[in-house]
C-alpha cells in the first residue's frame, strides 16, 4: 500500500465517523494533530524558506499605512523642494 493510498484510506475513515460523537471526533482529532505536528528539534524550514522569511522579517512594516499620515502634503513639500514656487 502506498502512502498516498494509506492517507486516502485514513481521510475516508475520518469521513465516516459520526458527526454526533463528539467525544470521538475530538479523540481522532487530538491523535492526528499529535502525530502530524513536528518535533521541536526538527529542522522545519528548508533554506530557501529561511530566506525568504527573514526577507519578510527585514521589510515588515515597509508598506504600513501609518508612515505617512498625509501623503499629499508630504508629495507637495517634495515638489516645492525639487522645483521651487
């Protein structure tokens, strides 16, 4: 059996449990989440997602609302610096 067949087989499982047993969909619930969550010393990211997180790191905020409260204001100050009155 494959794996992809043994993660159909699993999510089919998971489809034919009664909806009303809630104790039983939180017990499923709880053992996926247990075996599909990484372990804490595992490497998660690959190098080129490391990349381009600390990326994300370096220009966050780059582009916030608040750096500029009036833009206009701020475009016509550069006009007068740049071509005078």
């Amino acid at each position: 059996m494959t794996v992809r067949e043994m993660k159909n087989d699993m999510v089919h499982m998971i489809n034919q449990m009664d909806d009303s047993s809630e104790e039983k969909v939180k017990d499923m619930w709880l053992y996926v989440r247990q075996i599909v969550k990484p372990a804490e010393n595992e490497e998660v990211l690959t190098p080129d997602q490391k990349r381009r997180l600390e990326l994300v790191d370096k220009l966050c905020g780059a582009f916030s609302a608040c750096q500029t409260v009036d833009f206009k204001k701020d475009k016509e100050e550069y006009l007068l610096e740049k071509y005078g009155q």
